[in-house]
C-alpha cells in the first residue's frame, strides 16, 4: 500500500542523505573540523566519529538490522548538537544566523530519525 511506498521511500532518502553527510565529515574533515565551536574539546575526534555515526545508521536503516536502536542513537547525537552545540552559538552575534539555521536542520533531522525508530521493526 502507500503507507509501505512512503515509508520506504522516506528511509531511503533519510539513508542516502546520512552517507552524503559522512562523506562530508570523512573528505571535508579538515574544514568540517573549522567550523566546530572552539570551546569543544577533540573536534577532530567529534567529526569523524560523528561521519561513522552517520554510516552506521545508513546501513543499519537501509538493511533493516537495528535500524530502530541506529535511528534512535543518532536523533540522540543529533539533540546533543542542538543542545550543546548549535544552542550556544544563538547567543552570540556573529554566530547566531548559523546557529539558528543549523539547530532547525539538526532539530528536524533528529525527528525525522525519531519516525524512522518508531515505525522500525528492528
């Protein structure tokens, strides 16, 4: 039915733009890396274990196998964002338009995982 096109169709998308993403923290590492808030310790650790995050869960979404545990684990890492990256940089001036922008991105992908654990089988 619909429900099961839809439904796919959104896993995939949401998989595909996960390895787009690690792609970017993986080839992109050094600039990915710049625009880390200087105040986080391990930025270069953050990024490339966040590319590995974004990996496991597109795998684990597009076979199925702990596709409810990998969304849900990255909605978790993508609120830490939210909240302790992105939140900050709203209260200074020359942050605050990319940190608005990035915290309604990492809001609504981290929903969007939220869906993707919640209609998961495994």
């Amino acid at each position: 039915p619909m429900k099961t096109l839809t439904t796919t169709v959104a896993r995939i998308s949401y998989a595909v733009f996960c390895l787009k993403k690690k792609n970017m923290h993986y080839v992109n590492g050094p600039e990915m890396i710049g625009i880390v808030p200087a105040w986080l310790p391990g930025k270069t650790l953050m990024v490339y274990l966040t590319g590995l995050a974004l990996f496991a869960a597109a795998v684990a979404i597009l076979s199925g196998k702990l596709a409810k545990l990998a969304s849900l684990l990255l909605a978790l890492l993508l609120f830490s964002f939210v909240l302790f990256v992105h939140l900050p940089g709203i209260f200074s001036p020359e942050t605050m338009q990319t940190a608005v922008l990035a915290l309604l991105k990492d809001l609504a992908l981290a929903g969007a995982a939220l869906l993707i654990s919640g209609t998961s089988k495994s």
